[in-house]
C-alpha cells in the first residue's frame, strides 16, 4: 500500500484522507464498520480530527507505522509503573527499553528466562499485569524480560513482524531482542538451554520470528492470537494474512508470489512451541495459528498426534492436541479456544486483551517451557 500522505505538507483534507485509509482497508477485504475494526476506525478519525475543525492533524506515520491491530485500554499499570527494573538496550541495530523482572527467591544455580512480547499499543507494564506472568515467575523461580517496541519504530508500538528487514538474523527487532536476551544473561545467572519466548498478536508474530532466526538462542516459544513465519511483506499482506488469506507460506506446495526482490521465507527450526489461539478471534483468524502448527509439524515430523477436549474452570471449552515424537517427547502444543476472540487465555483484567474465562495460557506455557528437555536438536 502506497503512503497516501505528504512527507511534508501545511496541511490537508482530513475527510479525503479518511476515505483513501477506508478505501485501503476495503481492498484488503477488511470492513471497518464490523465490531474488531470500530477501535481502529476511530482511532483513524481521532487522529484525522483532533480538537476543532479550523485545526489540522499532524501528517500521518509512513507505512511502516500503519496500525495493523485494534487498540489497547489504558490500563492502571499504565499509569504507575510496576516494582520491576526499566532498562534501555543500544545496539548497531538501534536502541529499546524493557523491564526485567526478577524475582526475590530463585534457585543458586542459573535459571530460565521468559520473553514476553507484547501486542500493539500495548506497553511492558500492561502486558505484565495482563498475562501474571511475574507472579508465576516468583512461583517457579525464573527471569522475565519485557522488551518494549517504541513509538518512532512504529506509531502502534507493534512489532514489526511483516518487514522483510525485521524477518532475519542479525538485523533489525530479532537482532533487538536477540541483544537485549544476551544484555540480561551477562547481567545475571540465566541457563542458556532455557531461553523462551512468549507473545500476544504482533508480538507472538515476532516470537514466532524469534524463533526461526535464533533457534540457538530460544529453546521454545510460546504463541498467542500469532501468524506464521513469512506470511507478509508488508502492510497489505499482513492484513490480508491477519484476515485469514495466504501468502508467503501456502499448503500443499502452492505459494503465492512474494512481494518484489523478496524471497520466499520458509519455517525450518526445529524449536518446540506451545500456540493459543481463540476461534472466535476476528482480529487473527484462527486459520493463522492452524498454520503455525502446520509449519512446525513440517520442521519437527512428529510421529504421534493426540487430542483432548475439555473446559477451563472458567467455563471457556478448548480443545488440546499435542504432537511428539517418536521417542515420545512433546514438541508441539496446540491450544483451540472455542469461542474466545483476540484475547490473552485467563489473563488479568487489570491488562489489556484479556479474557478471564481460561484457560490459563500463561501458566500452561511456563509448564510446556520447563516440561522441555535441557539438551536441544541442532539447528538446521
């Protein structure tokens, strides 16, 4: 999608503005008037119209900060920062802040560290409280590291999972997080075999990326509400792959073309993960954590497949099929939550994109992540 706006301009016709975004949008099949766009479209028009009409809005964020995920409410936590440590990684690759939680009773010996990535217009703090996974942090005795995306790398603060830049090794987010990983492991006693990574929306997308990019460094991944490795380029494809459409990676060998000069991106990292995904979630199809599971089970070959299907004690029914392999270990966790919309699995409603009515997504991944045997497969 071409940039509609002015890289410089006095000002400009908010309303033709407003129908070039809708128009946009239309294209890719998504209607804003439907009840998980209504967030977006306002937010679209708050900032097209601010204060009265004889003022103009500030010229709209290139498209790499186009919105790409409905808004967060401000939660409390927003408003008072949580008693965990803020810190600001600097790298080549640019500069990011992030929270480090660690917790007051934890064993001698080097222990596991979690990242957690947040969604869009979410921040550390929020996604913190949403997911309660510091508490399970004190409980289990290991490190969480909350990298936060930043307004200038993109408006939404989501991360940036559909650039070509940010979808490789040592460049761009994954060469962030990689950096900020190995900043808290120098600062304190982490296992290098227990490194995870964890995230909602954009930020399991990227975990996902993670994954694939440094299976060196993360042990397993933990995906909620995600899309698959390679599924956008660029803006246009990741709304149509949010919306269920295929593009970078198809099935049954069929694969549409890449965006111009980009290469076809394929999962090949054998990395356990463990994925969440709400059936009734119209933000990110479904469809989309069907397909990470698809990409693993072509990395991993699993040997056997096995489902339960049962109800959290919030009421929330699921269904759970686990993949291992032959030696009967679990290396695929898939998670199916009937009825549930884009919305962390039992999380707190003091963070954004909750749902209480379970299961809890947070506690089942840190039990897949330390279920997970120390010594790993070579990467491929």
């Amino acid at each position: 999608m071409k940039n509609p706006f002015p890289a410089q301009a006095p000002g400009y016709d908010a309303e033709a503005i407003t129908a070039v975004i809708e128009r946009a949008f239309a294209s890719a099949g998504l209607d804003t008037s439907s009840a998980p766009m209504q967030g977006l479209r306002a937010t679209l028009r708050h900032a097209l119209h601010p204060g009265s009409a004889g003022r103009v809005a500030t010229p709209a964020a290139p498209e790499r900060d186009a919105v790409i995920d409905v808004p967060a409410r401000v939660t409390d936590s927003d408003r008072a920062a949580d008693s965990f440590e803020r810190h600001e990684f600097h790298s080549p690759a640019g500069a990011r802040a992030y929270k480090l939680f660690v917790p007051a009773h934890r064993p001698p010996a080097p222990c596991p560290l979690i990242v957690m990535l947040h969604g869009c217009t979410q921040s550390a703090d929020d996604f913190a409280a949403g997911t309660r996974m510091n508490r399970l942090a004190q409980a289990h005795g290991f490190l969480v590291v909350y990298p936060e995306q930043s307004a200038q790398a993109n408006a939404s603060r989501c991360w940036n999972w559909f650039q070509p830049q940010d979808q490789r090794r040592d460049a761009g987010e994954p060469a962030l997080i990689a950096g900020i990983v190995q900043e808290v492991a120098t600062r304190h006693a982490v296992d290098p075999d227990r490194i995870f990574v964890a995230g909602l929306s954009a930020g399991a997308a990227m975990a996902v990326v993670m994954g694939e990019t440094y299976p060196d460094l993360i042990a397993g991944i933990g995906v909620h509400s995600g899309l698959p490795y390679g599924s956008a380029q660029d803006i246009p494809s990741a709304l149509a792959a949010m919306k269920g459409g295929r593009h970078a990676a198809g099935s049954h060998g069929a694969r549409a073309a890449p965006a111009a000069g980009q290469p076809h991106l394929h999962a090949v990292q054998r990395v356990p993960l463990i994925v969440f995904h709400g059936d009734r979630d119209h933000t990110v199809q479904h469809s989309n954590g069907a397909r990470i599971v698809e990409q693993a089970c072509q990395a991993h070959e699993p040997s056997t497949r096995s489902t339960h299907r049962g109800e959290a004690p919030g009421g929330r029914p699921y269904s759970r099929t686990v993949h291992a392999s032959a030696q009967g270990l679990v290396c695929i966790e898939s998670w199916t939550l009937h009825g549930a919309g884009h919305a962390w699995s039992g999380g707190d409603a003091r963070g954004s994109y909750t749902d209480a009515s379970g299961p809890d997504a947070s506690a089942e991944m840190v039990r897949f992540f330390l279920a997970l045997p120390a010594a790993r497969p070579p990467a491929l």
